[in-house]
C-alpha cells in the first residue's frame, strides 16, 4: 500500500439498501419495504470486494431489518475479519421517536445482529446521525443496553444532523465510559467542513478529499473516521419518484465514481475498525 499517512484511519461501512435513506422515510416507510427489489447483498459484496484487494478491515453499521433478512450477509462480513455493529432496526432518526421507542429499535436490533455473529456488538451510529442536541438522551440508553462506543455526531451545521461545536476527534464522553467517534471535519477559516465521505465524498473532488484528510493526519496529527453505503457503489440502482430536488441531488450525485474514488481511498490511506481503538480494547479487557 502507497498510504499518504502512517496514521491508521477508522473505516466504516452504513449497511442499509438504496430505499431506506432517511431522505426516502416519507414516500418508503419500513413498512412498505419489502416491496422493493433488495440490491444490499450484491453492493455490500462491491464493498467487499475491494476491501479484501487493499488488505483493509472496517467496521459495519448494519441495519437490524436487513441483519433478520440476510443474516448469511452478516456472517460473510464477519467471517471476512469485519467489526458488526448496530445502526437501528428500521433506520428511524432518533429525534423522532421517543426514549422508550429508540431503547426497543436498539435493543431488538443488537439482539438480531448479536445472535448471529455470536459475539458483543459494541459499537452504535444512529440513522442520519440523529444524535443532535435534541437528541443526548440517547447516550443514556447506549450505555444501559452495554454499548462500548457510538459513531453517531456529525460536528456540523445540516437540515437534518448535526451539532456544530461538538469535538471533532475520537473522545470519551464527559461523564460516560462511553466512546465518541465523530464523523470527519476539515476546519477551515473556523468553519468545521464535512470531508467524512458519503454524500461528501462525491461531492467534492477527489483530489479535495484526499487534501483535506492529509491535513488531518499530518498537520492535525489525528485519525479520521471514514463511512460510506453500500448503495454509493450502484448507479444502476432504480430511481425513486416524487423525491425533492435536494434529496435527489444528494442520493444521486456522482454514483458512477464512487467505486473508482474508494478504491483510491483505500489505497491512499491506511485504516482499521474501530473496535480495534486501544480504549475499547481497554473497556473489553483485552489490553
């Protein structure tokens, strides 16, 4: 591997189909969707793909719907030295539900994704990183249900996420044992940019991208956290009407490149799974 950076990254994969982006939820809610052809297991396999060719091992968000409905993806993941961890029963953005409602998701969907690959899922990111100031409660209930660490806050300002002043590095909670791993900024001019991947990662250059996590890792000398979907790798996917323009400009932006841009990701930097971070390591005795 030619890495631009001895710092080893976090890599994370949001294991959820094409129909059931946040941005979709009002015309595809859970219910309805089982009457969409399912395309996660053929993109989860892209993504497997050009892991296993660059030697690089990540952590998986995974839908607890898709972990009950293809529980053999599940186990190809893990089999193939992958972290599982929880990203909610049926993608609901946490702000919308209320305590009771999000600690039943989260505990029905660790259960699922716990039963099948036998093992502790330790690590949570909320849909659409739904944790936002409205939100902080939910940390109370990551703890109770023996979460480790959360990769939910996005330290930026969105329509629908974010908390602007919140840390932008890997940090314990204050006050919790609970671990923080915040999606990826590029401060500039004081303004914090999103540079994490996803959406981002077609919007901008690549030639940006790359740029922008260097200066995280040379100038800043901090780690930086990685996420992309499955459903980024597939611009064959069918097309959803009566989308918004933004919402469909955000979905569909660049899909053609991300497979080609990832590729070059992983060969440009080097990355593991966040599991594997010595505090965790730490809370699971194994150090």
């Amino acid at each position: 591997m030619s890495a631009a950076s001895a710092i080893t990254n976090y890599l994370s994969i949001d294991v959820e189909d094409y129909y059931q982006v946040s941005a979709f939820e009002s015309l595809v809610g859970h219910a309805r969707w089982e009457e969409y052809p399912s395309r996660v297991e053929e993109n989860t396999g892209k993504v497997l793909d050009l892991l296993r060719e660059h030697g690089v091992s990540a952590t998986f968000f995974v839908l607890g719907w898709t972990a009950k409905k293809f529980p053999a993806l599940v186990q190809r993941i893990q089999a193939l030295g992958h972290e599982i961890a929880c990203h909610s029963l049926h993608h609901r953005l946490i702000y919308t539900m209320t305590p009771a409602e999000f600690r039943e998701d989260t505990r029905i969907a660790k259960d699922i994704l716990e039963q099948l690959t036998g093992t502790p899922v330790r690590g949570y990111r909320a849909p659409s990183y739904s944790i936002t100031n409205a939100s902080l409660w939910a940390f109370d209930i990551l703890e109770e249900l023996d979460f480790a660490y959360d990769s939910s806050i996005f330290p930026i300002r969105h329509d629908r996420y974010g908390i602007p002043d919140a840390p932008r590095f890997p940090h314990r909670l204050q006050g919790r044992r609970l671990m923080e791993f915040p999606l990826s900024t590029s401060n500039l001019c004081g303004l914090n940019i999103p540079v994490a991947g996803g959406g981002y990662f077609r919007l901008f250059p690549y030639a940006f991208t790359k740029m922008a996590l260097q200066r995280i890792n040379q100038q800043e000398r901090q780690r930086f956290i990685f996420y992309l979907h499955p459903w980024e790798l597939d611009p064959a996917q069918p097309r959803l009407h009566g989308v918004s323009l933004i919402s469909r400009t955000r979905h569909y932006l660049n899909l053609n490149r991300t497979a080609q841009r990832f590729a070059r990701l992983l060969k440009d930097f080097h990355f593991q799974p966040m599991g594997l971070h010595h505090e965790i390591l730490s809370l699971r005795g194994q150090t």
